[in-house]
C-alpha cells in the first residue's frame, strides 16, 4: 500500500504508532536511529491502526 502524505498526517493526528510507538500528534521514527520518517510518511501499521478506528466507530 502506499501511504499518501494526507493519509499520513490524518493518522498521526488520531493515534499512536503501534510499530514505532510515536504518541498521537508526532510523526514516525526510524527505530534505529530515532530520526523521523521521510516527510509526508508513517508506518504501515499506523494507518491499520487508523483504518481499525473507523471500522470499530461503524
């Protein structure tokens, strides 16, 4: 799936990273070194986690 820079800020605005564990409202980091993913990205499992939301909400 290829994650949209719009895709990526709705999901950082609404839940935490479940694969990096960055909090609600910051971006994705690289777990390695702790630098923040390219601009406009999130991890995979971050935009799951979202999408699991609105199922849940429905």
């Amino acid at each position: 799936m290829i994650i949209t820079p719009d895709m990526a800020r709705r999901a950082r605005i609404a839940v935490r990273c479940p694969h990096c564990r960055a909090p609600q409202g910051s971006q994705c980091v690289v777990l390695s070194n702790g630098k923040a993913l390219r601009t406009g990205t999130c991890h995979p499992a971050r935009w799951d986690a979202l999408s699991a939301t609105y199922r849940g909400a429905a």
